[in-house]
C-alpha cells in the first residue's frame, strides 16, 4: 500500500515534532555561558592560590577536561546534554566529550581494538581540519607579514 505525500508528511510532523528553536537557544547560550564562567572562576582560583600565568593557563583546560571526562563515563554529561543541548559544545568540553564517549561505548572490544582504536572515531576528523585550517591561518598569515 502506497503513502500519499499528503500523509507522510502528517507521519513525519507527528514522528518528529518541530523543536522550540527560541527556547533551545536560551539554553544552549546560558548552559555555554555557566561553563565559561566555571573556566573563568577556575581561573581565579588557581591565579588566588599563587600559580603562575602559565600553570593557570595549562590548568584550566586541564580540569574542564578532567571533570568533562568524569561526567561522560558515568553518564551525567549525556543528560545535561539532552536539556542544554549545543551549549554543551564550547570546544574543550565537546572535544572532551568526543574522545570518551565512543572509547566506553566500545570498550567492550577490548583495550587496543575496542577503546584506543574508537577514541578518535568523533574527534580524528576535528583534529584533522583543525590542524590543517591552522597550517592554512598560519601560511596566510606568514605571508601577510612578508608582504609588510
């Protein structure tokens, strides 16, 4: 039995309803923001505890990635996810997210095969285009200064 264009589309509107796209928006913008502002505020602390420039610096990203890691394995970082939705993206949490996620999802197949093959499934290509973009910055902006 065939389905008319008419009624696909009312199954498909049903199936998948449109999302709130203002509201999405909030959350993604705040949830991005409360986690900058975590970086800043742990920035403050470790510049408070007399650390220098750059072990602050280095420390920061370090322990959003730490914590990121944290929340994916046991599962918390998914859940906040699902209501903060892009905000949860600000680059070093989402790459964080990005390298554990597929290694617990296929630990099962061991360390070498499962885990350590898996790690990059996500993250390979963002390291791979942001390395290169970076070459193509980098290039571009060896060239500007020559020209100066």
């Amino acid at each position: 039995m065939a389905v008319s264009d008419k009624e696909y589309s009312k199954m498909t509107r049903k199936a998948s309803p449109p999302s709130p796209v203002a509201c999405n928006c909030v959350k993604a913008f705040l949830t991005g923001g409360l986690i900058s502002a975590f970086g800043e505020g742990l920035f403050k602390i470790y510049e408070a505890a007399g650390l220098g420039e750059k072990t602050v610096k280095a420390l920061v990203p370090i322990t959003l990635i730490a914590i990121t890691a944290v929340l994916t394995a046991t599962g918390l970082f998914d859940k906040i996810a699902k209501h903060a939705g892009a905000g949860t993206i600000v680059p070093i949490t989402g790459f964080a997210n990005s390298v554990v996620s597929p290694a617990m999802e296929f630990q099962s197949e061991g360390r070498i095969l499962g885990t350590a093959a898996s790690m990059f499934k996500i993250a390979g290509p963002v390291i791979v285009y942001g390395t290169a973009a970076a070459s193509v910055y980098g290039l571009i902006f060896w060239i500007v200064q020559r020209l100066r």
